[in-house]
C-alpha cells in the first residue's frame, strides 16, 4: 500500500507549470502557417538570454555549420522552426526546476546525467533518420524530473531507498514502488502531464525504466530507456541511482539499430555532451 498519496503530491508541485510569457508566443507563432521565420525571430529576440543561448546552440557540436552563425535568422534556418519548440521548452523548463536546487541534491551532477540521457536519445533518433529529433532530447532531459519531487518532498523515504539500494544492488525505482506504491517515472510523468507537455514525452518518461509497459509511442520510450543505459554507464553526473539500471534488450530490438553502431553513438554522446551542457545546465 502506498505511504503517500501521489496525486496530492503532484497537485502540490503543478504551480511550477507557468512558462514564461515568451514560450507560448513562440509556439503560436511557429505553428501559425501564416506566421514567417522572421515573425519568429522577432519574438525571440526580446530576450536576449534566449537569444544567447539559440546562437551558441547553433555554433554548438549539434549542428555542424561549415561558418560562423551570427543572426537568429541562420539560427532558426539550421535548427528549424518545429524543432525550436523543444529546444525553447528544455531551456526555460530547466529554469523552472531551479526550486528544487538545494543542499540535498547535487545539481550539477543531477543535470549532468540528465543531459548525457538527452544527448544519447538524439543520437540515437539521429542514427535512425527520425524527424524532430530535438523532442528526444527533451524527453531524455527531463526523463528523471521526478527524482527532484521526491527526494525534496520525501526525504525521509529518499535517504531509507539509497542506502537499502546500495546494501542490496537493488534499483532505486523498484525500492521506490515497494516504499512508495509508486516510482519517480511515474512521479515525472504525471509532472510532465500537468505542464501540459504533450503524451510522446509524457510516455517515455513515465515508462523509461519499463520500455515494454508502454502501449504507446513504444520506440521513444525505448530510445529514451537505452540512452539512459548509456547516459549512466558514461558517468556522466548522477542519475541518484548508484547502480547503471538493467537494459531491457527488447528496447535495442525495437530500435532496430544494428549493435556495431553503438561504438559511433557513443562518440557522439562525448563530442556533443560538453557542448550541450554549456547550453542547457543552469549557471
């Protein structure tokens, strides 16, 4: 039986769901088929941190421009519009998890990880010629949000699950479920949910330890399961596990990709990693 009732706890946490005023707008306007490149640019330009971060995104190891990008307009041509939505989202989202920083939780590690697991899933869409791959990376960056809740919500229960997790090798998501009646996927999941964030990353986050639960957008949720795999086994930062967590091996098979690609997919984790944390972590 659960010890803590996990809508409550949600409910508690939905107010950290206000986006700035900027994102909407930016969203509007890149889904307005009337609305140009230049509209956008426009919107994007009023903040000059965002502005920063999309230009040094562009110049970054994910996109491989031949010259320098100087202009939010060659910005937005070598990123593309669809894709800015998520990357838009990820920046201001790691913003809005600031609150839950804190002598408890190591940040930087925690961001780390999160972003190795980001980094892996794009890799991974990439290698399969998937569209928008950016919307992996947003669901491998948010992927352990819910770890946050716990651990600040639930510290009592937090520092009772690591230790019982190191003294029997046993997964911190399975002790979660056996303590709470619940894991921090579905904690992240159902937080996703409520910030309206739509059900191809909600899915895969909720069902990233348990790819073969996911009745829907089942080869996202494998991605994001086997890039947290890697994410982990890199060390990249912390996933507050202190175990790399099991590989389902039907989440490779459903991915498709032949196992001699892993070597190149790891490659660009590193050349991409260091990049992307310059961009995404908070300061």
């Amino acid at each position: 039986m659960a010890v803590v009732d996990l809508e409550r706890l949600i409910d508690s946490e939905s107010q950290i769901a206000s986006m700035p005023a900027i994102v909407p707008r930016i969203n509007k306007a890149v889904d307005d088929p009337r609305s140009s490149m230049d509209a956008v640019g426009k919107i994007i330009t009023e903040d000059p941190a965002l502005s920063a971060r999309l230009l040094k995104l562009a110049n970054s190891a994910f996109y491989t421009s031949p010259f320098p990008v100087k202009t939010i307009s060659r910005a937005l041509t070598m990123i593309g519009t669809k894709q800015l939505k998520e990357l838009v989202t990820a920046i201001f989202t790691v913003k809005m998890c600031d609150k839950y920083a804190g002598k408890q939780i190591n940040m930087d590690a925690f961001w780390r990880h999160s972003i190795a697991c980001g980094v892996a899933a794009r890799v991974i869409a990439t290698a399969k010629r998937l569209i928008n791959t950016e919307r992996f990376y947003l669901a491998g960056l948010l992927h352990d949000v819910g770890h946050l809740i716990i651990f600040t919500k639930l510290l009592q229960h937090t520092e009772k699950l690591a230790a019982q997790s190191r003294e029997g090798k046993i997964p911190v998501y399975k002790l979660e479920r056996e303590l709470l009646g619940f894991d921090h996927a579905e904690v992240g999941g159902k937080l996703l949910k409520t910030w309206q964030l739509p059900p191809e990353l909600v899915i895969p986050v909720m069902n990233h330890h348990t790819p073969s639960k996911a009745d829907d957008f089942q080869l996202e949720t494998a991605i994001i399961h086997v890039a947290e795999v890697i994410a982990s086994s890199m060390l990249y930062g912390s996933a507050m596990e202190p175990h790399v967590p099991p590989f389902d091996k039907a989440a490779w098979e459903i991915i498709g990709t032949p196992l001699n690609t892993l070597p190149t997919i790891i490659e660009q984790v590193q050349i991409q990693f260091e990049d992307a944390v310059k961009i995404f972590a908070p300061k």
